[in-house]
C-alpha cells in the first residue's frame, strides 16, 4: 500500500473522528439549550402561578353587604371603641367663627340664584333688550337669498342670552334695544373658521322675531311669600333663615373635619377592616362601572378599558390605599360610636323614619337599617357637637 493511499485514509478517519466529535458537542450544546428554555419556561409558569395565587389570597372581594359587621342599632359587632381609638375629649372641640361664617356675598349670591330660577318670559312691549338679559326668538336666515341648513328655528323658539358670544358675528349686539314683538334684520359674516365650510366667509342675513324677554323678579315680601312661605313670610325673615341654616351647615362641616383630624387610632381590628375593605371596593367598582356606561351611553365608547385603568393604581398600589382609607373609616366609625355611648345620645324611631326619607326607599333598603342607623349615630354625634361646640372669635 503506498504512503499516499495510507495518508488519505488516515485524512477520511480524522476527518470522520472531527464529524462525530463536532455532532457530540453540537448534540450536547442543543441539550444544554433545551434544558435552559425548559428552566425559563418554567420560572416565567411559576412567577405566573404565584402572582396569581398571591392576588386570590391577597386581594379583596368587593361586598355590598352593609350590615354585614353591624349590630341593629348600628354599633360595631363585638368591638369595644376604646380599645383601637383614644378618648376625644370632644366636650371641648372648638372652631373658628371664620370657618362658619356665611357671608354677605354668599347670601346675595344664593339669593341671585334664587330669583334667576324664577324669571319669567314677558311679551310686555315697554321691555327693552340690554346686553345680559334673556330674550327668546325665532329667526330665519340665508345666504345669497337662500336659506341654509342649520339657519332656521322653524317657530319653536330658543333662548339666547345677550352678551354671552354664543351666536357669531355681532348677531347679539344687533338685538340690543329691540322689544317683544319686533322684527329685527340681523347681518353677519360667518367666520373664516366655521365649522360648516361651505358658509365660511360668507354673509348672511338672519330675519328675527323678538318673542320675549326674560323678566328676573325682585326680592320682595311679595315673592317671598309666593314661592318660600314655608320658610318665611317676608325677604328679612328668609336672609336671617338663609343665614341661619348655612352657618349651622359650615358649623357642621367645621366640626366633622374636626373629629378627621382628631380622631386617633391605636391599633385595628382586623375582622372590620376586611369588612371596611369589601364595602371600599364595591363602592369604587360600582362607581366605575355607573361611569364607564353612562360614558358609553352618551358617546359609544368607554373612557376606562379596565378597574385598574379607572384607579389608575396597580394591583398592589390599590390593594394599600383601599386598607389606608379603610383604617381611617374604621378610626373615624368608632370614635363617632365612642362619643355617642359616652354622651348617652339616642336615636328614635323618628329619627330613623326621617333618615329613611333623607336617602331614599331603595337606597335605605340597599343599605339595610344597621347600617343606616350608623349613618345615624354619625349624624347625632354631629348634631351633638355643634350644639355645644365653642366657637372661637
């Protein structure tokens, strides 16, 4: 055999010896590889499945069930206040007569409002049109001599305020100094920008029928005794009533923020912030979900895609501030349980008929009487304290 057959066989063995090594090591890196793909998969599955798990164990179950931690007379089941809140020394709650005041720009401004409520349109010729006032017309218009889409109110009338920049142009100061009854020519030009293009830049000429003007009554003893006799019988007696009651209301209010920032915890109980917990949840779903389909409703399409979207919180994020505000409610719940035992304050049958009527029959029933009974020793409690409270000059 001659040295360069022995040469290229040894070259096909080597070679051969290199192609199985090669394919070993190939073989083995796949292995390698598979393994490694199998060991994330499986990391990825089980930080799936714990995440999972967590938020089955973790998160609360929304729960519309009121009374579900509640004695009849609304008082916390088997709870004892002064074991998780210290004593108030409520008796000596004081605020601001600054925080109560109601001043004598707020009082006009209610009685404004009052009056605007009961204008009434007049058809009296006498009447003249100023910038401000309401008047209700009816108008035709056109361009070229042509009458438009949109140009037209074809005698039902509509309402327009002078002054307020709701029609283009100088549509109403056209109007000014017109009277019921008048036919009033109207010449603009529609903007550059209009929304319907084909009248953009383009004069026009509206024909308008001055129907009436709104007429805002005065605030007299005669008014008052038309439309707020069960208050009072003459415009003096319904400022002192106005004064009287909104002062007693921001008195209210002073001494309810009062009582938040007072009241202190010294400890939880479990079983009632769990329950605090699925009342704070079900009340932020149904919000969300009254939203999102009143949203749809008006529009056609849904302003949050998810709760978490409505939060606008992570799972955790939610999960903490839902046991923060549940943990203030549970303080504030039994320090208003605390003051109404220890000042002997009471609830009558009265009492519950009228709060019945306050909320409403279906809302009082979704409620249940437990629960609107300690919407009750809240209100008392309240009551109590702005009856006694001192009010610091």
């Amino acid at each position: 055999m001659s040295e360069n057959t022995i040469s290229k066989s040894q070259a096909k063995r080597q070679a051969r010896r290199e192609e199985i090594k090669k394919s070993k090591q190939e073989a083995k890196r796949n292995r390698l590889i598979g393994i490694l793909v199998v060991t994330a998969l499986a990391v990825v599955f089980i930080a799936a499945a714990s995440t999972f798990i967590y938020r089955q164990f973790t998160q609360t179950v929304a729960s519309s069930d009121y009374g579900a931690m509640l004695n009849e007379n609304g008082t916390i089941k088997e709870v004892n206040p002064l074991d998780y809140v210290e004593a108030l020394d409520y008796k000596n709650i004081s605020v601001s007569r600054e925080d109560i005041t109601y001043t004598e720009e707020a009082l006009n401004a209610e009685i404004d409002s009052l009056l605007s409520q009961h204008k009434a349109l007049e058809n009296d010729t006498a009447l003249t049109a100023k910038d401000g006032d309401t008047l209700n017309i009816d108008y035709v218009g056109t361009v070229d001599g042509i009458a438009f889409e949109g140009g037209d109110t074809g005698g039902a009338g509509t309402d327009l305020t002078l002054g307020s920049g709701s029609y283009i142009d100088t549509f109403e100061a056209q109007l000014e100094g017109s009277h019921p009854g008048d036919q009033v020519t109207v010449n603009v030009t529609f903007p550059a920008d209009y929304e319907n293009q084909e009248l953009q830049g383009k004069a026009a000429v509206f024909e308008v029928t001055v129907n009436g003007i709104y007429v805002t009554p005065e605030f007299t003893d005669e008014f008052v005794a038309e439309n707020l006799s069960e208050y009072a019988s003459t415009a003096e007696e319904y400022k002192a009533y106005l004064k009287e009651t909104n002062e007693r209301t921001n008195l209210e209010a002073a001494i309810e923020a009062k009582l938040q920032d007072s009241a202190k915890a010294t400890g939880y109980n479990e079983k009632h912030i769990k329950y605090l917990k699925g009342i704070g949840k079900y009340e932020q779903e149904s919000y969300y979900e009254s939203y999102n389909q009143m949203y749809y409703a008006f529009t056609g399409s849904y302003p949050y895609s998810s709760f978490e979207d409505y939060t606008g919180k992570s799972f955790s994020e939610f999960e903490t501030s839902l046991t923060e505000e549940s943990q203030a409610r549970s303080t504030l719940d039994l320090t208003y349980q605390y003051i109404f035992t220890d000042a002997g304050l009471t609830i009558s049958e009265a009492d519950y008929e009228e709060k019945v009527g306050q909320l409403g029959e279906t809302t009082a029933q979704s409620y249940g009487k437990a629960y609107v009974m300690q919407l009750l020793i809240h209100d008392k409690v309240i009551q109590y304290l702005a009856d006694n409270v001192t009010i610091a000059e």
